[in-house]
C-alpha cells in the first residue's frame, strides 16, 4: 500500500468516525427534547388537555406554546383534534398556564394555576384553541 493510501484510508476512517460520533450525540440529545409534549404522556412541567371530563379519555399534553391547535391530533387518536374539543385540564407545571378560546392567542382568555386539574368552565369546555406558559 502507497503512502498516499494509507494517508486517504486514514482520513476517510478519521472522517467516518467523527460522523458517528456526531450522529450518535445528536440522537443522544434530541431525545429528551422529542419526548417533552404531545406524546400522550403527561409529565412534570407540561399541560394537559383532556378530551372528556374529570381528566378521562384522550389526552394532549403541551410543554411549549401552542399557537393553534386546529393542525394537532391527541396521541392515542390521530381523527380527533383538541382544538375546540377539551373538557378537563390538569396543569403539572410550576407556572400558570393562559389558554385562549381562539387561535394565536385571541378569544377570551383564561388561566391554569400551576398544579391544578379541574373541569373546563363553561366559557372554555370545547372550546379552547390555543395555550401558552407564564
């Protein structure tokens, strides 16, 4: 084997190295931020919408901003949207929450105290469209 083989051999083994460590260190640190919200698993730090009363049934849960939830689907059913179709809520995050009866912040506007859950009032049962943290 030529010198100049064995140089390009040890680049390209260098090379393919470097792209397997990079390609495990971003699956590595993708992960824990993929499964925060919109998983069907409420967790702490996240808001819950319940399709039914008394936190029963299909579940949406929200770690970050949701600006319009008319393009969302709950997780164990992809046919049903939570926009305009939530009857419970259960705040497990340290803030309080504002949920919105329109899109993009609009509508009447109402809040989730942190760690509370309770029964949508009737100003916002099946009707809340979008939801924001702080």
């Amino acid at each position: 084997m030529t010198h100049v083989n064995r140089t390009t051999l040890r680049r390209t083994l260098a090379t393919t190295l470097a792209l397997a460590a990079l390609g495990t260190a971003s699956l590595v640190c993708a992960g824990p931020a993929d499964a925060l919200g919109k998983d069907g698993n409420l967790e702490p730090g996240e808001l819950g919408l319940y399709y039914a009363q008394n936190r029963t049934n299909l579940l949406f849960d929200l770690f970050y901003a949701g600006n319009n939830f008319a393009g969302d689907r709950y997780a164990a059913n992809f046919n049903i949207s939570p926009n305009d179709n939530t009857e419970s809520y259960w705040n497990r995050d340290a803030q309080t929450w504002s949920v919105w009866t329109d899109a993009y912040r609009a509508g009447v506007h109402g809040w989730i105290p942190a760690y509370t859950w309770s029964n949508a009032s009737t100003n916002f049962k099946n009707k809340i469209s979008s939801a924001n943290p702080g």
